[in-house]
C-alpha cells in the first residue's frame, strides 16, 4: 500500500525499510515506529 501511494516499487520500499532499521539500530518495526514517535516524526 505505501508503495502504490508514493508510486514506487515494493523492491524499493523494502529496501527503505531494511536500511531504516540497520541505520537505527532497532530489531522490527515497532521498534522503527517507537523512534519515529519519539523524534517527531510521526
């Protein structure tokens, strides 16, 4: 659904996704969505 609302591939997203997480440091995507509160982003 993201990747049809911003008009990308999967791949790409995915890739987004992989590489957010590596560059936080955070094990899933509760973990990414916690930082993203935490700093506002959300």
């Amino acid at each position: 659904m993201i990747a049809d609302r911003l008009s990308l591939a999967f791949e790409t997203v995915h890739s987004y996704y992989k590489y957010l997480k590596l560059k936080l440091g955070v094990p899933n995507t509760a973990a990414l969505v916690r930082v993203a509160i935490e700093q506002h982003l959300v």
